[in-house]
C-alpha cells in the first residue's frame, strides 16, 4: 500500500506499506510525470518485495529507509 498518512496506516495495521512525504492527491508524481512516476512504482515494487508484515518503508529524496 502507498500512504500518504503514515500514522493512520500504523493505526490500521496494513501488512506492507510505501510512505510517500507528499501532498493528498499525489502519492506516486504528479499526473503526466511519466518518468517520476514510473521511478516512484519501481521503489513500490521493491518496497513490497522486501518489507515484512506490519512494515513500513519510508521514501525520501530518491532512497527508501527501511525499519530495522
């Protein structure tokens, strides 16, 4: 899952989560930004297939930080 409201997913318990510091209404780019938002996929992938269950990467500048 893509949040936008980390603390509110931590609440639900959601299995594997990607936060995204963005605004409400952009969670992978801004519409028409094609290569930002295929970037942004590609770190969703790998987010999914490394997090455990409850887990929560956190996107910032062009990495993702992961819980230790």
């Amino acid at each position: 899952m893509v949040t936008l409201l980390p603390e509110t997913t931590r609440k639900l318990g959601v299995p594997r989560t990607l936060h995204f510091p963005r605004p409400l209404g952009t969670p992978i780019g801004r519409p028409g930004d094609r290569q930002a938002q295929a970037r942004d996929l590609e770190l969703c992938l790998q987010a999914a297939a490394r997090l455990g269950r409850e887990e929560m990467a956190e996107y910032s500048g062009d990495e993702l930080s992961y819980p230790v």
